[in-house]
C-alpha cells in the first residue's frame, strides 16, 4: 500500500501545503492544494521525495502554459517552489516599474478594488517575517472585523489567462529585471505577491530561483484547493471545524481566460 502512494504521488498527484505568502492573493498560507504531476510529463523531480539524481531526461515531455501555477525546485536546494509562469522558452521578458515587459510587450494591468486580506495567526508570518508590509493597509470593517485592504491589480497574459496581483507600488529590488531571452527548455516564474516573492528575478543566494527555471526542475500543475486552515487549529476536535476558512475549498487554481482569448 505505501509503494502504491509513493507511485500516485510521483507520477499521477499530490497534496501540498502553502507555507508562504509569495502567491497572495490567490493563495493563503495554510491552503492545501492538489498539484497533478502529469501535464508536463516526468523527471527526477517528480519522486515524491526527490530522491533521484538530479538530471536532464524528461518523459513524455511538454511545456507549461503562460498562467499556470507550478512546482519547482531551485538549483541548490530540493524545497518545492509554486510560483506562476509568465515567460515560455524564447520569449524575452523584463520588468519595468512592476510591470512585465513580454516580448517588448507590456503585459496589461488593470486596477481592481482592494482585496480584503483576512488578518489571522497564519497569514500574519510565513516562517522568516511577519506582513508589516501591509501594515499601512490594515482597516476595520463594518461589522467590526480587522482586515487588510491590500491595492490588486488584474494581469493578462498573451493566451488571456488573466489573474490577481498584489503590488503595494513602494520602490523595491524586484520591481524592475533587466531583459533576458528564457532558454530554450525553460520558463520563468514569478509570484502573485510581487513585491515579496522570491521567484526567477531573484538570485540563489536570496533564496530566489535564480533566473529561468528548467523543465526538468517543474514537477507538476497546481489543480485546485482541497481546503484551508487559518492557523487557529487547536488539539480540541472543535476548533477544527471553526479553523476552516470558507469558500476555499474546491477552488480551481487554473486561470480563467479573458473574453476573445483562447488558451495556448
């Protein structure tokens, strides 16, 4: 029985858990999601626990899509990474002031109302700080509950997949990437959260990806959330139901495509 896990979760689907803030606003730190290791097909990554050389040798290989959600692993390290495409193999892809230059291209943003960011034990940290960038955009509601109300934006990518963005417009190091051309047999990921995400802008020795990231090194597809945890999970069964947060679960993490577009 546990051979046949360790087969499902290496070559058909596994769970995961998200520890870190890097794709706010689609996903919270305590969601759990299913990742289909599949779509692109099979690699040394794609051991449950990547305990195989690593190597070049993908089987039944393909190449994600602009907007999916993947894992993958950083050159130095055999931690999982999910992060979202946003360059495919030959494109060239800069980042000017926040935005993502695609081909000599500006990939559309537009503003969208604030999102309210639920403030709960678990959002509030992911392991190394706490959100005090966000701090400025605390408020109360109506009905008394404390929220952030943090400034999103919708982005759409050539093939219409069309998704939130968190950027809070302050100058970071991330907000601008000098033009490269991804190689071919790679993709170049970036996190939902851009202003915080330690994704392919980001070099290894700021625990980024340091640049495009190989196929070889993506081990699947983010599907959809099973459910979430808010971080208030006590040992008493009782808290267990109250600690669920709504409406998560079930919720597709493939993005939509705008209208007039058709997905590559």
């Amino acid at each position: 029985m546990l051979l046949a896990v360790l087969a499902f979760h290496s070559l058909v689907a596994k769970p995961f858990y998200i520890p870190s803030t890097s794709m706010l606003p689609n996903l919270m730190v305590g969601d759990r999601l299913v990742v289909s290791k599949y779509p692109y097909g099979w690699s040394w990554v794609s051991a449950s626990f990547h305990i195989l050389p690593r190597g070049k040798t993908r089987v039944w290989a393909d190449t994600p899509e602009y907007g999916d959600i993947v894992i993958a692993v950083p050159p130095n390290a055999g931690t999982d990474y999910i992060k979202r495409v946003v360059a495919l193999p030959g494109d060239t892809i800069a980042v000017v002031n926040g935005q993502i230059i695609l081909n000599g291209t500006p990939v559309p943003q537009q503003v969208e109302p604030n999102m309210a960011l639920p403030i709960d034990p678990e959002q509030l940290c992911d392991g190394t700080h706490c959100l005090w960038y966000f701090e400025q955009y605390r408020t109360k509601l109506p009905d008394g509950r404390e929220v952030f109300e943090v400034p999103t934006m919708r982005e759409t990518l050539p093939n219409g997949a069309s998704y939130l963005i968190i950027d809070d417009k302050r100058n970071q190091p991330l907000d601008n990437f000098a033009e490269i051309t991804v190689p071919e047999g790679h993709v170049f990921m970036m996190g939902d959260n851009r202003d915080h995400s330690a994704d392919s802008r980001a070099s290894i020795g700021e625990q980024g990806l340091g640049g495009p990231v190989p196929l070889e090194n993506v081990g699947g597809r983010a599907e959809f959330i099973t459910f979430s945890l808010d971080g208030s999970t006590k040992w008493n069964p009782a808290s267990w139901w109250s600690s669920l947060r709504s409406k998560r679960a079930w919720t597709t993490l493939r993005p939509p495509v705008a209208d007039g577009a058709e997905a590559e």
